[in-house]
C-alpha cells in the first residue's frame, strides 16, 4: 500500500482591513481520506456493481468554544449544554 499526501506552501495576501501579516505564508493542515458509503457521498449504493459503494472523503472536525461569563454571547447555549 503506497500512501502520500501532498502540503503545498501557500501564500496569501490579505485584503486592506484584515488584520494579520501579509503576505501570510503557511502550510495547510491536511487530513487523511477515509472511505465512506453515507447516502450524501457520490456512489452509495454501487449502482450495479455494490462491491464498488462509497467514496472517498475527508474528515473534518469543527470545534466550538462556549463561555458561561455573563458579557459571552453564547451564554445560553453554554448554561444549557453544561446544565445537560
């Protein structure tokens, strides 16, 4: 089995407004795919061939930060999921 995953160096230059460095230069986190045969995937049935179902896809995790302190926007959601 032959793995690799390419991480190119970007450059970016941000729009007047923008706070940070510009030029910003980094290397973009990549994720390794997965094979997956979820119904919102191309192929997850197979069509004909059900040997052949899924795709390739990538896995992504979005964290959220909830505060309780009284001036956070999000206090409710954080009251609520910590009462839980």
């Amino acid at each position: 089995m032959v793995f690799a995953v390419y991480q190119p160096v970007v450059t970016l230059t941000l729009p007047p407004g923008w706070v940070g460095d510009s030029p910003a230069v980094g290397k973009p986190a990549m994720f390794a795919p997965r094979w997956d045969a979820g119904k919102y995937l191309s192929n997850p049935t197979g069509g004909a061939k059900p040997d052949n179902r899924g795709a390739a896809t990538f896995s992504y995790l979005a964290t959220l930060i909830y505060s309780t302190n009284a001036s956070a926007p999000e206090r409710g959601v954080a009251a609520h999921i910590k009462k839980a």
